[in-house]
C-alpha cells in the first residue's frame, strides 16, 4: 500500500513506502502505520488514522489523522514531501472517484470537484467563449459554434500543437440547467458530418455523454458518463480497453477546466 497523503516527486527518484493495517473498523475507520519515502535520504515515518463520519442526506464526512514521533519529522515530511497538499489532493479524490462504482455496463465515469459554484461551471461548458479557454491539454479549441437548445449542436475544431485540425460536435439531447446536460459526442467533418476516429477506425461513431453538475457550498462536483450508442460489438470492445487513456484525456481537460475557474 502507498501512503495516499505525501505528494510523488517529479525528479525521477524513486520512492519506496510500506503500510502495515494496524486495525480496520467496518464503516468507522481505519489505521495504519507507514514507512518508507526515497530510496536515497530521509523518508517518512508516521501512523495514520482515517475516520468514516456519517452525515445527514447520505453524505459521509472522510478525516485523515496523521501522528509523527516528533513536530521536527512532521514539518520535515510538510517541507520535503509536501505533505498538507498531498492530504488535500487525497481526501478531493474519493468524491471524483465513487461515481465510477455506480457505472452501468460498458460505461466510463469520471468525476472532479470544481472551485467554482454550479452557475459558473455550468456557464463554463455552455458558453462557446468559455469552452475555447479549456479542453484537452495542449489543445486549442477554435471554430466553436454553439446551437444551445435540445436538438442544437455544438460544433468546433480541436487543434494540437502540430497544427493539423479535428472537427468534433455535439448533437444536444438535453438541457436541465443548471444540473444536467446530455448530448452525443461525435468526431465530424468541416461541414459537420459524421466521421470517424481520425485515429482509430474501431472507435465508437457516437458516445452518448451525460454530465451532471452537484452544488456543494461554493464548489461543484461534475461527473462525465461516456456510453457507447448504436456501437458495434468491435466499437465496444475498442471503447473497454480504452479506459486509461479516456481517464488521461478526461483528466487533462478537466485539470484545464479546474485551473480556468481558479483563474
């Protein structure tokens, strides 16, 4: 097990960690010692205690206790490991991750929490002035003309840093705003037809996408469903094994979007 409270390096090193399940509560908490850090130089040691809290409208409250030998190892893993951000990251995780355990057949989910409040997300995926500023990473989305009613379209151009250009749109089903938005993802043609995959043939044609949009005090919590529609068994197939490369996609736009509402 890794310790999910210490930020990973970016130089290359190495990072070795053990923990070792002290005691596990069903639904209370769980506690753990850990050891570990570099593989050169001084790691981390501590116990940590995670606590499963209750909460009314079937919300459930996650603290994370950390306990060092000294307040010098503490502020030495804080320094060193960026420890408080780490924690940070780790306890936003499992609100992006649980929707995905809820996922029908052959679905992608992914979730992420905004720093913005549910009108302004939503504003952020409706307005075509406010989707320019975010998508894929190291994309530019340019072109976008947007139809915004049940039966509209949006349509634009996605252009990576070597210059070639992909056409996209979506064909909008529903609008519940400021909570819901389902419409069918599709790559297109200048003119706005249906093609395929400019990189993969066996991609699916169509991906029906439904995204939800849940206040939570100033921030949101948006959650992507991505299925298949009207998708051969190979299309499927292609869809299944693409799910870590979805997750990176999804996860570099979304980390666009985050960044654009903090900013």
């Amino acid at each position: 097990m890794t310790s999910p409270n210490l930020l990973p390096p970016t130089d290359g090193v190495d990072c070795p960690n053990k923990c070792t399940f002290k005691e596990i509560v069903a639904h209370e908490r769980i506690v753990f010692t850990h050891g570990g850090g570099r593989a050169a130089g001084p790691g981390a040691s501590f116990g940590a205690t995670w606590f499963f809290e209750t909460l009314a409208a079937g919300k459930t409250k996650l603290t994370s206790r950390l306990v060092f030998p000294t307040a010098a190892a503490r502020d030495f893993i804080v320094r060193e490991f960026g420890a408080v951000e780490g924690g940070k990251q780790t306890l936003k995780r499992p609100a992006e991750f649980l929707p995905s355990l809820a996922a029908a057949p052959g679905e992608f989910v992914i979730s992420r929490v905004c720093p913005a409040p549910r009108a302004r997300v939503w504003q952020a995926w409706t307005d075509p002035e406010h989707l320019r500023r975010w998508g894929p990473s190291g994309v530019t989305l340019s072109h976008a003309r947007m139809d915004f009613r049940p039966g509209g379209n949006l349509h634009c151009c996605m252009t990576p840093a070597d210059g070639s250009a992909t056409w996209g749109q979506w064909a909008i089903r529903e609008i519940d705003a400021p909570r819901r938005l389902v419409f069918v993802h599709s790559f297109s043609d200048e003119a706005g037809g249906l093609t395929r995959h400019p990189g993969n043939a066996s991609w699916p044609r169509e991906i029906l996408s439904t995204v939800t949009f849940a206040a939570a005090s100033d921030q949101t919590l948006v959650t992507i469903r991505w299925l298949p529609l009207n998708a051969t068994a190979e299309e499927r197939r292609t869809f299944a094994e693409s799910r870590n490369a979805m997750n990176d996609g999804w996860s570099g736009s979304l980390d666009q979007l985050t960044a654009c509402l903090a900013g």
